[in-house]
C-alpha cells in the first residue's frame, strides 16, 4: 500500500480507477459466459441544469487517451486478488484482466458540439465487459470538462467576442488533475488564456495572470508606498497588469495617473462597486485595459455590462470550475443485438445504439431527431462520428483552435431564446417512436 501522500495517478493507474462494482459485475459476466457479447453503452443526460439551454460536449481527447492505454498490470491483478473481494470467481476473469485491451468502437459527437437532453454524446460498443468497466473514468472525463466547457461558452457569448477572458479556477478545481482538465475545456470553449503555468504549457499556450495583494502589501510596507511596489514589478514584468484594489483604488489610480514615468498598460480590480469605480478608473487612466475578478460569472459580467462598467477583460475563477454540475450518466442501451432500456420512473430510457441528426432553418438549429443508428431520416446532420474503430484510434484529435471555433459557430447557431442563461428555450429534440422504450 501507497503513502497517503502519494495518492496521485498516471497512465498505468487508468484501470484500477473505476468503482468496485465495474469489476464485480464484470466477473459476474465472465463467470456467466456473457463478457464477451458485444454491448452498446451511451453517455446522454437526462435534464439540463438549471438556466442552462445547451451543453457544449468536452472530453472526448481524454476518453480516448484512457482507452488506447487500457490496461491491468500483474502487480494490479494481484492487489485485486489480496483484496479477497473475488474469492469465489474462477481463472476466467483473471484471464480477461491480464488480456485487456480495449477492442471496440468509440462513436461521439465532436469536441465543441453543442448537445441537448437525452442525445448521446457518446457511444462505447465493445465486449460487455469493457464496456461496463470503462463508465467510470468516461463519465468523470465528460461530465465535468462538458460543465466547464458550458460555462466557458456562456461567459463568451455574454462577454463578447472583444472581451479578454482568463480562467484563474487552479485553486478552485475539484482537485490538481481536475485543474489541468478545466484549464484545457475553458481554453477550447472561449476562454484566451489560463493562469495554470502546467496546463499552458502542455497545451503549447503562454500563461497569463497579474499578481496577488500579498505582493502590493510585502513591498509597500518594505519600500515605502504602493507605487514603489509597483515601479519595482513593472521593472521585472513590464506592461504587466496591476492590482489596484489593496487599499484604496481611486487613489490608487490618481496616483498612477500622476507617475507618467510608469507605463501603465493594464489593471485589475477585484472587490467594491466594480461597475461606479470602473467607470472612475478610466476617466484617470483611459489607455489602461480594465480588468475583474472575484467570483465571476455571466451573470455578473451581464450585470455589470448592463450598469455601464468600463471592463475588458475578466479573470474567472471559482463558479468556472465549480458551477452547475452536468449529470451524465452511462446506459446499456443494447447487447448482442437486442435492444434494452430501463423503465424506473423518471428514470427511463430508451434502446438501441442511436444517432442525432441535426437541421437546420436560416442558419439557426430548427430541431435535432434522435433515431436508430441504422435509421436515416428525411433530413438532418448526422452528430455521431466513428472515432474509434476496434480499438484503432481513425484519426488525429482536432486541436485546441479546431474545437474553439466549432464550438463559437454551434452556439451562434443556437435561436437567441436557447441562448438566454435566465430563461433559456432549448430547439425541439425529437426520439424517434421506432427506439425501444
């Protein structure tokens, strides 16, 4: 057993970070002689959350990096065994686990594509087994980088295309893996930049962010004044935004105004009446870029729109990583050809593998028709692409601009009442009567 404080994952941990019931009833499986039916599963939610309109699918790249690498080391397969959970299953299970790579097919929507209730955003169709296993990792994978993703979308499309915004939620996220996750959805969905130095720089992205009162408050108390602080950061970080809200930032601003020595090119207010003192701030400094912070989100950034704040840019943080929560779940939808579905009350679902087929009226989403995927309706764009293939990866991910611009083009593409984040009106989502209820 590990120290509790290594308690972090790499790409040889992937398959033992399921829940306990994944490899139960996979044994179950193996045990019965079913584990290896073909068996299709969709990835779908059943509700939007509160005051949201759509869904902008993410994840998909991780999903995929998780199945290609797939796979149960000895080591792991004997700390399972020492468990004596599986005391009473034979060698067959064994024998699937040391084997295990996944073999079947990924069907999923597009990063960036625009989704409603009850379309899958994706589909894993694979030996019973694995496609039972893999729900965990996928659904946390979708489920929170989806969320991010949205939320990103919405602030975009309320801030404007203009607007500079930067997602500052590291020390929000739900954990360090969960930082680097929100950093790269926010990045594909509309965010500019991120201030998470690791995630920038994996993504070939160049970090931004400004500084902390900690630093205004240590220099001015060992130089003298906030202006000394400032003269000596912009040395090192020139055309470096400035925090200006320590103490007092009007006089902050009056003083920064009179010190026409220092280039100041930005800077950033994080507390008070941020409308009234932004305003006030750019009569003293009115080539300066304004930015916010401090529990953002579009509906503050509306408010403050709508109050006449003189705000360009705005670094969103905590209701970014831990807004709305997307609650995807994970179905069996059919298995070696029949066609199941699950009748709990207001928990149904319905059979068979499924396809979305969008269209489209004047440019603008008219009504997307959810069908069998061996159905093609009258008209409509079909979502569902074939990312995987019997395993085989069909071909390279899309990059991180790809995905931005799909995803600005699907929310323009949205009627302004689907786009409301008060009351939104989501386009007509039709299930085909030929789906198996």
């Amino acid at each position: 057993m590990l120290p509790c404080h290594q308690l972090n994952i790499g790409v040889e941990d992937y398959a033992l970070l399921t829940d306990l019931y994944q490899l139960t009833m996979g044994a179950c499986y193996a045990e019965e002689g079913i584990a290896e039916l073909p068996a299709s599963f969709e990835l779908f939610v059943r509700r939007l959350p509160p005051h949201f309109g759509y869904l902008v699918a993410m994840g998909i790249a991780q999903v995929v990096d998780y199945l290609q690498n797939l796979h149960f080391s000895p080591k792991q397969i004997k700390a399972l065994q020492e468990t004596r959970i599986f005391a009473h299953v034979s060698d067959r299970f064994w024998r699937l686990l040391k084997e295990a790579r996944f073999v079947g097919d990924l069907w999923a929507v597009p990063e960036g594509t625009v989704v409603f209730a009850h379309e899958p955003i994706l589909r894993i169709t694979a030996p019973l087994w694995q496609a039972q296993l893999v729900e965990t990792y996928v659904l946390n994978t979708i489920n929170y980088q989806t969320m991010i993703a949205t939320k990103s979308a919405r602030l975009r499309d309320v801030a404007g295309d203009q607007a500079i915004l930067l997602e500052f939620g590291t020390r929000r996220a739900f954990s360090p893996q969960a930082s680097l996750w929100s950093a790269r959805a926010s990045l594909a969905s509309g965010m500019d930049a991120t201030s998470n130095v690791l995630a920038a720089l994996q993504l070939g992205r160049t970090p931004r962010g400004t500084m902390a009162h900690s630093l205004v408050m240590a220099l001015t108390a060992l130089e003298g004044s906030e202006i000394e602080a400032f003269k000596a950061f912009l040395h090192y970080f020139p055309n470096s935004p400035l925090l200006i809200d320590t103490y007092d930032p009007l006089q902050c601003a009056q003083q920064l105004a009179q010190h026409r020595e220092l280039e100041v090119t930005g800077v950033r207010l994080d507390s008070g009446d941020m409308a009234e003192t932004s305003q006030q701030v750019r009569s003293l400094l009115p080539h300066a870029t304004i930015y916010a912070s401090g529990d953002m989100d579009e509906w503050e950034i509306q408010r403050l729109q709508q109050a006449g704040a003189c705000i360009d840019g705005y670094g969103i943080g905590t209701k970014l990583v831990t807004g709305q929560p997307v609650n995807g779940v994970y179905k069996l939808v059919e298995i070696n050809g029949i066609p199941v579905s699950k009748k709990s009350a207001g928990k149904q679902t319905y059979g068979y593998a499924k396809q979305i087929w969008r269209s489209y009226q004047d440019g603008l989403v008219k009504e997307d028709v959810v069908t069998r995927a061996d159905r093609t309706p009258n008209s409509g764009q079909p979502l569902l692409e074939l990312v995987i293939k019997a395993g085989a990866l069909l071909k390279p991910l899309d990059d991180l601009e790809t995905i931005a611009l799909r995803v600005r083009e699907n929310v323009r593409s949205l009627p302004q009442s689907c786009r409301d984040i008060s009351q939104p009106t989501p386009p007509p989502v039709t299930i085909d009567l030929q789906l198996e209820l």
